[in-house]
C-alpha cells in the first residue's frame, strides 16, 4: 500500500509490469560494461521481487536456440509466475505481436526493462514502448553491453527518448517504499543482493539484538 502525501513521481507497484529481455547465456560472455556475476545477481533480486510484491513478470529470449544461448534459469525459478513469450526472431522484441499483446494484457501502464544488450534488446522495445505511450524504467545494472562506450551511449539515447534510468537498488527502495510492511524481512535480505555489503549490515544489527537478549 502506497504512503499517503510523497512519492507522486515514484512508480505504483499495481501499475508495474516487469520485461526481462534476452538475459541469455551466450549473450553473457559479450558483456564488458558490468561483471557478469553482478549482472545475474541483480536480474535474480529482481525475480524476487517481483515474487514478493505479486508484480508480474514477461521474459523473451531471441533465438534461444542459437549462439545467444537460452535465458539464465535463476529468472524462472526465483520468478515461477513470469510469462515467457518466444519470438520469431525478431530482435525487437516490440516487433513480436505476441509480445506486445502479452504486455497489453496486463493492463499496466508502467514498464520496467532489463536486458543484454542493453543498447539493442533493451534500447528497441524500450523506445517503441515510450512511442505507444507507456512509462519506461531501464534497469542499468540488471542490463548489460559489449563497453563502457556502448553503456554510456545508451544512457543518453535512453535520456533523449524519455525511458527512465534506474538501478536495481533504487528499484527495489521505489517499490519497497516503507518498512512497516509484512513482507519487511524478506526484503532486507533483497537489499544483502543489491547491495551485498548490506548483508554485514544486517548480520552486525542481528549479532547486536542477540547481544542485547543474552545479556538480560
């Protein structure tokens, strides 16, 4: 439940759906802009969030049985709800008919984009997303590209057509919104993979309270 008052320019967790885009295997090893082991790990804390929110979840792979490789597993196990639509072999996954009327279906306005490469499987749609009239959020650091150069040309090109950048932890604390929530624990430990200096946090705070019980 959204707080009363702030955050009017934030995202509505009921209006957000989530598109991870070609996050595939072969795919991986052209990454140079972010480790790879960064990568999967911000793209799994987005899986489960999306679990843990009730947020729901499309995947598409280009050519998954090809040199691309087939979609990192962590994303539909973590996230067994998520939709998966195959393509045609388009590398637009907007040119995919299917695609498009799946995002559609759900009713939701609001679409968060992650993907490899992130300035051709996650730039396209995003852009042709932004055309049709949706909100658009790219999720940098759960996206990935062959340099820093290809990086930081799409982040402009992202700024220039109106898609929204963000991180996967900004992400995680614009649809967590407040601790006073059922789901609060579970959610710190999302922070531990978006931040895994985090988790020292939380180990030193649990050491601390179990300090404090064991000395009354």
């Amino acid at each position: 439940m959204l707080p009363s008052g702030g955050g009017a320019m934030l995202m509505d967790p009921s209006d957000t759906l989530i598109l991870l885009l070609d996050h595939q295997s072969g795919l991986f090893q052209t990454v140079k802009d972010i480790a790879v082991a960064d990568l999967r790990r911000n793209v799994e804390m987005i899986a489960k969030l999306a679990t843990l929110l009730k947020i729901p979840v499309i995947t598409t792979a280009s050519e998954p049985a090809g040199t691309n490789g087939p979609l990192m597993p962590e994303i539909h196990l973590h996230a067994p709800h998520a939709v998966y639509v195959p393509r045609k072999g388009e590398v637009n996954a907007w040119d995919n008919d299917d695609f498009v009327a799946a995002v559609r279906s759900t009713g939701r306005r609001t679409l968060v984009m992650a993907g490899v490469w992130t300035s051709v499987c996650v730039m396209f749609p995003a852009l042709d997303a932004r055309a049709a009239g949706y909100e658009v959020y790219a999720v940098l650091d759960a996206s990935g590209d062959p340099s820093e150069m290809a990086s930081r040309i799409s982040l402009a090109r992202f700024v220039q057509g109106g898609v929204k950048p963000i991180s996967t932890n900004a992400l995680l604390s614009e649809l967590h919104r407040s601790w006073a929530r059922p789901e609060a624990a579970e959610l710190a430990g999302l922070y531990a993979l978006a931040a895994p200096n985090y988790a020292a946090v939380i180990e030193s705070y649990l050491r601390a309270q179990q300090a404090a019980r064991d000395s009354v």
